[in-house]
C-alpha cells in the first residue's frame, strides 16, 4: 500500500469465454461449469504471493475473472495496471482453441497501450505439443508480444511473475516435457465471492491429471501426458475443508477419469468420513469411464461420498467407431449393467455421445439413439461433433496430411462440423446434430427418464430439471448445455473484432425481445415438464414402473437387444464377450449376464 511504501504489482487471471454465432460473447448472469484452470492459477498466485516472491516491498494483488459470467473490459483492466505504474500481468488461462479467437480480442488492446500479456491453456500447449510449427493464429500473438505458457504452472508461476516484475517475459514458457506433481501441490481455490457467480454455488478441482488411454480425439493425454499423477487424501480433504469454511459445499472433480486415479479409494474414505463422522456433505460431480462399476466399491462408495452426479464417455454403440477412434476400453456389453448399477445408487447419469464417426450417416444416428433410449437406463445424453482439436492425434493426421479444416477457431467448440464426413455432406452433418437432440429429448422420452428415476427411489424434480437444462439450452438458447447458465447476458459493444456494431436503439429492442421470447419458452418448459412430473408422482404404483432398460441383465439378452444385433460391430462384440467368458469358465454356457459377474476387475491405471 502507498503509505507503507511498498510497490504494487497487478496480477490479472482471466478465464476467456468465446464467440457465439452472432460474434458476440458467451457470458451470463450465473454461468453452469466453474474453472479449474483459473481456481488453479488463483490458487498458485495467493501461495506467490504469501511468499512474497516479487520481494517483501512488492505487494501482489491479485484479480481473478471468468468470463462466462462477469464482463470483461479490456480498456479497464489496462487503466487499472497503469495505476500500478504499468507494473502488472494480464494471464489468460486456460484457453481451449474456441477460446483463442475471444482471448486474442481481449489481448489486442491491452498490448496496445503497452500491457504484458501471457496465454496459457490447452491450446497453446496442444500446438506446440503435436505440430511442426505453430499456427497462423500464435504466429499473431507472437508479433504482439504476447507470451505463451505451455504446460502446468505448478513450481513455475514464481519465475514468471518475476519476469513480468521486471519487464522481461519470456516469448515462450515451455514446460510441455516436464509435467509436475501433483503431491503437495497448492490447492486451486477462488474467493467464495467469485464461485457465487456460479449455477449452485459450485467450484472445482482435480484430483488427479493425466490419461493412460489413447483416445485419438483427446487432447488430454497430449497436454496432461499419458502417465497419470495424483493429489493424495491429505490434499483433497484440505481443498474441501479450505471451501466448506467459506461456504461452498458443491464440486466438479474435473479428472477426465476419475474412476482410474489410484488414490480414489482412499480419497474417497477421507471423504465419508467427513460426511458420515463430522456431518460435512457436501456434493459431486464426477467423470468417469464405462468399466467403472467393475471396481469392487467403486459406485457404492460414490454414493456414500455423496455424488450426485456422474459425466460418462459413452461416445458411442457402435464398436467399429469405437476402436476407430481408439477407445478401445469401451464395451458395449458392460453399457447396461454399468447404468443400472448408477441407478441403483441414485446418482443421475450424463453421457457423451460423439457425431461423425466414419461409418456413421443420419440414418445410423438416429437408429442408434433410439436404441438407447429402449435399452439403456440413461439419464441425460448429450451430443458432440466429432471434431480434431488442436492438441489430438486426428488435428495432427488431418494437418500433416493437408486435409483442409475449418480455419476459424471459435467453431472447434464441438458444435460445428470442421472438415469433411466420408459419408455425410456438411449439411447432413449439421443437421443430424440438431436432430439428435430433438429425437432424444421427445416428451415421450422425457417423460420415460422420469418415470425411471422415481422407480428407482431418485428425486424426480432433480432429474426434470436436469432434463430442462440440457434439453432448453439447444432449443431455446442454441447452446450446448455445458456453455449454459441462467439468463443470457450480452453487451452491444463486446462483439467479435472485425463485426460491426449495431445502433444502440435498434440493438437493446432485439436483445430485450430476445430474452422476454426466452423466458417464456423457458417457462413454458418447465411447466409442461413439472406437469409431467406431478402426474407421475400421482400414481400410486410409480415404484413398480418397469421397462425394458431398467430390466436386470439378462442371459440371452445379447441374442435380442438391438444394441448386441442391430450391427456388425456389435455382433462381433457379443462373439468377443462369449469368447472371454469360456475362457474364464470352459464348458459353461455363456450368457451376459454370467459374464457380468465374472469378468476380471480391470486395473487402475497407474497401481
């Protein structure tokens, strides 16, 4: 502070939203999914700063902003490092590539009036991982002189903050060969008041980075590395008592798997014995993979942790799209037994389902999710484009081999189509993403989801809202539902460079019609889904509602579900499951159901 006489030094974390289809920026009152990137990096700044690396006369200050929901106003943040005397940082973090266009709009002016800028995230770190040289687009940035942070800033944040200090950022920080553990490391935290701006209060953490599979889409395992590394029990119960005492009682654990982090177990321990002992319960949202319920525990355990919640890469049922893409762990004759063991757990399945795998057509498509919804006990599905990321395998053949790509990186976002199908035109494409929506999210099949999860003992309202969100979010809004939040905000003049800006008067009319015709969708929605769920809780036999997907498995069931008979891949699936399970017991007849309960626990990677 002045009178103290000590300096000042500005170190402004943002979490860059991107471009809608009409250029301007995703952002809203309460955003849905907190980040990790940015509670990491608050988390690393505070422990710079409480070591006072900069020297003890040099005062860290610290702002942190996601802009999915709080504005961002380049010319201000610039104003407010200028009052420091120009000494300062603005740190994009964690920019995907649909992020890069926004953070390069927000980094532009700050450089023009002479702001340090540093970018970091998946990105940058996935360019620099898997490509000969770097894109046109860092090549931009470059000549701004802005600085490139590739990697993880565990135990390297400190030398950059004492570059900046001195005014001499490296062009680029590269530490993409020499990835950090994560045992002991500083927790990632934000000020409660921050995770306010979040749908229920939530915030997030890792426990645990890295992937061993080989999904050829992933971007993760060529960023976080292909050798998992892991927060022990001590960590994770200090991050969740850290958030507790300020309130927040709400987590997205966001490992891409944390059914194969080798400390689950006893992380999840220390956990129930918070709930269980010391009456903390608190709730989460995992990620996990379709093998998980084969970990002797590992589903019961998640109950009793209280998760509430589970993210599943299904991606597909078709076993040639499948292998094709290396997600050769998926089994699709686990796929029902996995869902009804989440259901018997009271915990609401989401799964991913991706669009444009080679074989597929808009007929296969739709075959295919009718299937799961007669078949499968899922909750909600969500859908993707098969898209090459920067960062993947595919991004790197497709470059490699000069097959053209869409070079505008707002749409790798997983919502547009970003080269060509060997089978669908760009418009089918197109529009069997939009009718995958449409086809799952019937009110006949909505309804059927609800219906399941009150025979199974789950609070309906919970599931009918989580249907609202997911199904309102594409029809309403015309956003995936994990770039969704509560009441869209949108601001005349935060609009894509190289777009016009619209007159005042004409432009406020459009966006407050907008949201009144929102509104009254929503409404309308949520009324027509709540009739539906009083209308099933009215009946006096609710619990004894039965289907064909929350029907036990069954021997025989792999000769009659279409999900075994409707292809070639899932033919071959059946044969290959009857194969394991006469090795696992010669001479008996093989059934599903039989190879259910005996098929061997798979390891967990990394024990």
């Amino acid at each position: 502070m002045a009178e103290t006489g000590r300096k000042r030094f500005l170190l402004y974390l943002i979490k860059p939203s991107h471009y809608d289809d009409d250029g301007y920026v995703i952002q809203w009152l309460r955003s849905s999914i907190p980040s990790n990137s940015l509670a990491s990096l608050y988390g690393l700044a505070a422990d710079c700063r409480e070591r006072a690396v900069l020297g003890e006369d040099v005062e860290i200050e610290i702002e942190a902003v996601d802009e999915t929901n709080t504005r961002i106003r380049p010319e201000r943040v610039a104003r407010r490092i200028r009052e420091y005397g120009g000494h300062g940082l603005v740190g994009l973090v964690g920019v995907q590539s649909n992020q890069f266009p926004r953070a390069m709009d927000i980094a532009r002016p700050l450089r023009a009036q002479g702001i340090q800028v540093c970018i970091g995230g998946f990105h940058v770190s996935g360019c620099l991982a898997m490509l000969p040289e770097i894109p046109e687009d860092m090549k931009e940035a470059q000549a701004l002189g802005i600085s490139f942070f590739a990697g993880e800033a565990e135990g390297r944040l400190d030398a950059v903050l004492r570059d900046a200090a001195a005014r001499s950022l490296q062009p680029v920080y590269d530490f993409m060969n020499d990835l950090p553990s994560l045992e002991a490391a500083m927790m990632p935290i934000l000020p409660a008041e921050k995770i306010a701006r979040t749908r229920g209060w939530e915030t997030s953490f890792d426990a645990g980075r890295g992937c061993p599979f080989q999904c050829s889409f992933c971007t993760i395992i060529n960023v976080q590395g292909r050798k998992s590394r892991y927060r022990t029990p001590d960590d994770v119960e200090a991050i969740v008592r850290a958030n507790v005492a300020q309130g927040i009682k709400s987590f997205f654990i966001t490992d891409d798997n944390l059914a194969r982090n080798r400390n689950w177990e006893a992380i999840f321990d220390r956990l129930i014995e918070l709930r269980e002992k010391e009456g903390i319960r608190c709730h989460f949202v995992i990620q996990v993979d379709t093998l998980c319920h084969k970990i002797p525990n590992f589903i019961e355990k998640c109950r009793r942790v209280g998760v509430k919640r589970a993210f599943i890469g299904l991606e597909n049922i078709n076993p040639d799209s499948l292998v094709g893409a290396k997600k050769k762990q998926n089994r699709i004759c686990e796929y029902r037994e996995m869902l009804l063991a989440w259901k018997a757990a009271g915990v609401i399945t989401c799964a991913g389902y991706i669009l444009g795998f080679p074989k597929d057509t808009v007929e296969s498509i739709l075959r295919d999710i009718k299937i799961i919804q007669h078949e499968l006990p899922l909750d909600i599905l969500e859908f993707f484009f098969l898209t090459p990321l920067p960062g993947s395998e595919d991004h790197k053949k497709l470059h490699l081999a000069g097959v053209p790509m869409d070079p505008d990186m707002n749409k790798y976002d997983l919502e547009h189509a970003t080269t060509a199908h060997p089978l669908m035109s760009k418009e089918d494409w197109e529009r069997i993403y939009r009718l995958a929506w449409e086809t799952y999210y019937t009110p006949e099949h909505v309804e059927t989801v609800m219906r399941r999860a009150t025979a199974c003992g789950m609070k309906t309202i919970k599931v009918m809202f989580f249907l609202a969100w997911f199904q309102g979010s594409v029809s309403i809004e015309g956003l995936h539902p994990l770039q969704g939040g509560y009441l869209r905000l949108k601001y005349r003049k935060d609009r894509r460079s190289g777009l016009p800006i619209e007159a005042p008067v004409l432009w406020h009319f459009k966006y407050f019609a907008e949201t009144a015709r929102k509104m009254a969708k929503i409404a309308a929605l949520l009324w027509r889904l709540d009739r539906s769920r009083r209308r099933i809780l009215k009946n006096p036999k609710r619990r004894d509602y039965m289907d064909l997907a929350l029907t036990p498995v069954q021997e025989g069931e792999m000769d009659t579900l279409e999900i075994f008979t409707a292809t070639e891949g899932g033919r071959a699936a059946v044969k290959k499951t009857r194969q394991r399970a006469e090795l696992l017991h010669p001479g008996e007849v093989p059934s599903l159901a039989a190879d259910a309960a005996a098929a061997p626990v798979p390891a967990v990677a990394g024990s």
